[in-house]
C-alpha cells in the first residue's frame, strides 16, 4: 500500500471515522470528473471487504457477522454505538498480533456495523 493510501486509510480512522465511511468526505468540494471519489469507493470497499473477512475469521464466533449476537456482557456489538476511537481500542488488543492495515480495516468493518450510528 502507498503512503498516500496508508495515509488516507489512517486519517479516516483518526479524523473522519465513521463520517468518511458514509460518505460526508465526498462533500469536500469538487473532484476532477468523478475519478477519485470513483478510486476512494472502491477502496473503502476493499478495506470493508478486508475487515469483514478478518472479523469473520476471528470474531464472528461470538459476535455473528453482522455484529447482532447477544453477549453474555451486554448488548450485540452492533447495538452498542461504538464510536471509531472505543472500536480501534478494542481491536487494538484484540488483534495485537495482525498488522496496522488488518485492525484499520476491522475497526471501519465493525463501524459499518453500527445501528444508530447512521448505518
């Protein structure tokens, strides 16, 4: 991955959060003929695609893929209202062992996931 990729993937996490993933990034301002508002979907897609393949793997057993699981300790993860910074912390430690990308794209993966949150 670029720099610049990596370096938009972390100011989504740190700036935008949430908003960026719904699209308020896209009213910025103009973009030369669509192209790049074009290249960030599809790389939102990728990195959600990403997230939900990890979270899948390591953490639909107790969650469900969708994040819709009752817990023993409270309310699905879905129902919960996390913001981007609470979730990063979580996957933080959860996944200590994957890289930066892999917990970037699971934590925007389980910001989808939110009800309440706009999604």
């Amino acid at each position: 991955m670029t720099n610049t990729r990596m370096g938009l993937v972390a100011l989504a996490v740190a700036g935008l959060g949430w908003a960026w993933l719904v699209g308020a990034a896209g009213s910025r301002g103009q973009q030369a003929a669509g192209q790049g508002q074009a290249g960030a979907g599809a790389e939102q897609e990728q990195i959600l695609t990403k997230g939900k393949g990890i979270f899948v793997e390591k953490c639909a057993k107790c969650h469900n893929e969708r994040g819709d699981k009752e817990l023993s300790s409270g309310k699905p993860l879905s129902e919960r209202g996390l913001g981007t910074d609470a979730i990063a912390k979580a996957v933080n430690g959860r996944l200590s062992k994957g890289t930066e990308e892999e917990r970037r794209a699971v934590t925007l993966y389980i910001a989808s996931l939110m009800k309440g949150g706009g999604k």
